[in-house]
C-alpha cells in the first residue's frame, strides 16, 4: 500500500514550509530542494487523482532507496531534475512533462520513459501529451525513452539520438546498408515489437569500440529520414 502521506512529507520538508502544498493532490510549487536526500520517491499518483510539481527545482539531491520514479498521474511543468543521485530515474510515458530539464553528474544512472505495463494491450503505445517539453542535452547517463514525442525532446547529438519509425509494420532490414544486428538496428525492432514510434537513445561513450560502427549506423538512419 502506498504511503502518499509519507511522500507529501518526503518532498516537502518542514523547513521552508509545505509551499503551494493542497490535499485534493500533491501540487507544489515555488520550491527549491538543494542537496536533499529523499528516503525514497518511487510511488505512482493514485488512479483517478492528479499530482504535480510546478516551479520545482531539485539540485544535487539523493534518492536513498530505489528509483526517482513519477508515473501516470504526474504533472511537471518548468522543473529542473539537476545532478540529482539515484539509481534510476523513471516516468511513465503518460506522465505529463512540460518544460522539465535534466542534468547529471558524469557518472548518472539510468533515465527511462516507458509506456506502463497497463498499456500492454493498446494497439499502439505512443502518447503524444500536449504540452510535451523534455531538455536531456546536459544529461549524460545511459537512456531508453519510448514512446512520447521526439519532437519535443532536446537532445545533445554528440551524446545522444532521436528515431522515429515511418509505419508500424517498420522493419529495420528495410534500411539499405543498416546492419539489423547492430544497437540501432536492435533499438528498431524493439520500438516495433513495444509499438510505439518515437525512441531516444544514448550514444556509446567515444572510448567503446562500436562507437564507430553506430555512427555508421547513424548517419544511414539520418539520410533515410529515421534519425534526427
């Protein structure tokens, strides 16, 4: 059972007061958490009601146990996730991000957004939520983002790449020159096998040795209008 009571405290210690805090749904606004470190922010907003952060700033801060974890249910709009410590951070595709900025440390874990498991049986997994703002371009961890609007993704493109499939029934060996075999390749099928349409990778790092092979690979995914 979730503890949102406990939560609530979590993210908004009592020194500098509960800003912008309502019952009817965590809303808070106006906030600044430096170097705070949180027992553990892993608890999807209940079904039905919303939560949201608004103005929120967390800056170096730690998340003791588990991911940073914010799910459907959630609304952040203009906040920035800067350096923060954890082991993963996590949003379901449906969680509405609009104007959120992360950065990291240059050793950061893991940044998902995936559809949730209850979407399994939708004919497609893409959610294109109005509004979608997300600024990854100062995040230098491993990612795997599926299933929102790339388009409203930015990215750095030294570190980092955006994909999109041209229909549903896509197949990476329909790309003439690409090797189906390799991450990209790989990465292709698994958005056709998830059915969603939009993806965000990480680059391999300059020291790994396919790195050379994958920006191959991406450049003929550039000039087939698939990466961008």
């Amino acid at each position: 059972m979730v503890d949102y009571a406990r939560l609530i405290d979590a993210m908004a210690p009592v020194k500098g007061g509960l800003l912008g805090l309502s019952r009817k749904g965590l809303e808070l606004s106006g906030h600044r958490f430096e170097k705070t470190v949180f027992d553990s922010v892993q608890d999807p907003a209940p079904q039905g009601q919303s939560y949201a952060l608004r103005d929120v700033v967390f800056e170096r801060c730690e998340v003791e146990t588990g991911p940073f974890w914010l799910s459907q249910g959630w609304v952040l709009e203009n906040v920035t996730i800067a350096k923060l410590k954890a082991w993963r951070i996590m949003f379901d595709a449906r969680t509405a991000l609009r104007g959120v900025t992360l950065t990291s440390l240059a050793r950061a874990g893991r940044l998902e957004i995936l559809p949730g498991i209850d979407t399994e049986a939708r004919e497609s997994r893409q959610f294109d939520t109005e509004g979608f703002a997300l600024d990854i371009s100062g995040y230098k961890g491993d990612l795997r983002i599926m299933g929102v609007n790339a388009e409203g993704i930015t990215i750095d493109p030294e570190r980092q790449y955006r994909l999109r499939l041209p229909r549903a029934d896509f197949s990476p060996r329909n790309v003439e020159g690409l090797d189906p075999h390799s991450l990209m390749g790989i990465a292709l099928s698994q958005m056709a096998s998830m059915r969603v349409r939009d993806a965000v990778y990480a680059l391999p790092l300059p020291k790994d040795e396919y790195r050379e092979q994958e920006l191959e690979s991406l450049a003929i995914l550039t000039r087939a209008g698939i990466a961008f």
